[in-house]
C-alpha cells in the first residue's frame, strides 16, 4: 500500500470503523486482538520517537488528576445533577476553576468528552468508572503507583545496585516508615478502605474465572502440585482423603471469602471431604467463623504459616 489513494482508503475505513464500535468484534474474539495489535502497530509507526516519549514523560499528569477526581468522587456525582462546571464543583466540593482544569485534563484522556464549553458528557472510560467495582479497581491500582514516584530516590540510596535486602522496602521507603503496608494500613483508615474495596473489586471482576476454578479445584483430587494463584486470592490443593481433620484447600487472601463460600455451599454434597480454610487479616475476616464449609482463619502472608502437610497447602499472595 504505497499510493496516497490507497491511504486515504485506509484512513476511511478506520474513521468508519470507529464510528460503529458495535460492529465490531467482541473482546474475546481473536480478530479483535488481531485488529487491536495492528493499530497499535499503525500508531507506532505513524508517531515520531518523540511524541511517544513526551506521552510517556507527561503520564504522571494524567496519573494524579485521575487520583484527585476519584477522590473528590467525581465519578459518583456526575449524574447528581446538570453537568456544568458549575454545578459540578458544587456536588464535589472544590473551586470551579480547579474542577474545569480537572475536568479539561480527563477530557484530554478520554474521561469525559466537552462537547460545549463548561459543559461535560460521558465517554465509555467515563461511563466504566461510573461502576463501583471498576472504580475501585482503578482507584487502588492508581493509589499503590504513587509509589514508583518515589523509585528513583530509593535506588540512589541504594547507590544505584540492585537491592537485595528485605528492607527498607520501596514501600516503606516512599511512606519514611518501617512498618510493613499491611501494618501502615492499620492507621491509615482512608487508605485501608481503598486497600479493602479494591480486593473486593478485583474479586468481584473476576468472579466468572475464579468459580469455576474453585469448582473443579474441589471436585478433583490431582496428585500434589505447585500453587496456582488466581486473581488476586491464592489456592493450591492437597490431595483429599478421608480424614475430616485434613485441609483439602487454602485460599490466602481471600477477602471476605464470598466466592469461596458460594462455590463450597454449592458442591457440599458432593465434595471431597476435608477442611476448607479462608485466610486473611485479622480485621478482614473478623466475625466470619465457619460458614457453608469455609474456615475463616486470622493470618498475614508475611508469618509462617499455620496450616501444615507434607506438602505446601499455600502459595503467597503477591502485594501490590
């Protein structure tokens, strides 16, 4: 494809493309992901090394608006009332002139689109964030980058070689403490609340993948393997026998166990007998006891851990 004929023809055919989103294929469509890699390829091509990398010197623009409306919970207020500037500060509670540069820096991003000046509408990122369980997921994730802020500090102090000792984390070094994140959440409640609602987001997300594995993983009896983690929870079979005093599963970090509990109230007739444990902080699974066959048992992956077998039980939750 040489001629500028053929490149105008190309050009009408992505425009067209893109004006009819529904036409084209679904997500889990494997020409989806063909077309998906081919214009991001096309974009590369199209744009100079230096455009990409002004993009990527500026993300921490974008990083920290996106951090200041999710928590003036301007995705949560939008449809509250007429979407003005004006209006729109009143709901959220800030200057308007502050929240019209919020909002002309998300509409940069593809949040939110101004089709007339002072005056804001949804786009579908925008519409995604109108979820709870979206937005708790992108909130969390946003909140645990701020960290990288912090990367290059933390490698000088380490004289710029790869950093080999448990401690001082770039975690602790970021939040000039000694604590672990799950023992600074402690005292930060507005932190922990984040922290706790982006478990339950990724849990929530990711319900269709995680029942069907916990199904099969309790239906089966596989000779002992490695752990396997699945979105965000971690859970690794022993071999089920007879004895009801033998752990048949653990899922560490396994929130609130809701999925767990559904999945062992659904096969309890039919499942190998055993003992099903739901690990998490103390705080987490408080109250929970023994419910629908499920175990709630207080623990923090960074201690050894009490459930024993002559094979691993666990595998670790991975910390954001």
């Amino acid at each position: 494809m040489e001629s500028p004929t053929e490149m105008l023809a190309l050009a009408q055919q992505l425009e067209t493309a893109a004006m009819a989103p529904s036409q084209l294929p679904p997500a889990s469509d494997e020409l989806h992901a063909r077309l998906l890699a081919a214009a991001r390829n096309l974009i590369t091509v199209l744009e100079t090394p230096e455009t990409e990398l002004m993009h990527l010197a500026k993300a921490p623009v974008a990083h920290g608006v996106l951090r200041a409306a999710l928590r003036i919970r301007l995705f949560e207020r939008f449809d509250e009332g007429a979407p003005t500037a004006t209006d729109l500060a009143q709901r959220c509670g800030t200057d308007v002139a502050l929240l019209t540069r919020i909002m002309r820096t998300l509409a940069s991003i593809g949040i939110f689109t101004e089709p007339t000046p002072g005056i804001y509408a949804h786009t579908p990122r925008s519409t995604t964030l109108r979820h709870a369980q979206h937005r708790a997921v992108i909130q969390g994730m946003a909140e645990t980058a701020t960290l990288m802020t912090a990367l290059p500090d933390f490698l000088d102090t380490h004289h710029w070689q790869n950093p080999v000792d448990s401690g001082p984390t770039l975690f602790g070094f970021a939040h000039h403490t000694d604590q672990t994140m799950f023992e600074w959440l402690e005292g930060q409640p507005e932190q922990r609340a984040i922290f706790a609602a982006f478990q339950s987001g990724t849990t929530a997300l990711a319900i269709c993948q995680l029942q069907p594995f916990l199904r099969d993983l309790l239906l089966t009896s596989p000779p002992p393997a490695p752990a396997v983690s699945v979105s965000g929870s971690s859970v690794s079979p022993l071999v089920p026998d007879q004895d009801q005093d033998r752990v048949t599963l653990v899922d560490v970090g396994g929130g609130r166990g809701a999925v767990l509990r559904e999945v062992s109230r659904e096969l309890l007739p039919t499942r190998p007998p055993g003992r099903i444990v739901l690990q998490d902080l103390p705080n987490v699974v408080e109250g929970l006891g023994v419910s629908d066959g499920v175990e709630a048992m207080p623990y923090n992956f960074l201690d050894p851990q009490p459930v024993k077998g002559n094979n691993p039980p666990v595998s670790r939750l991975n910390p954001p």
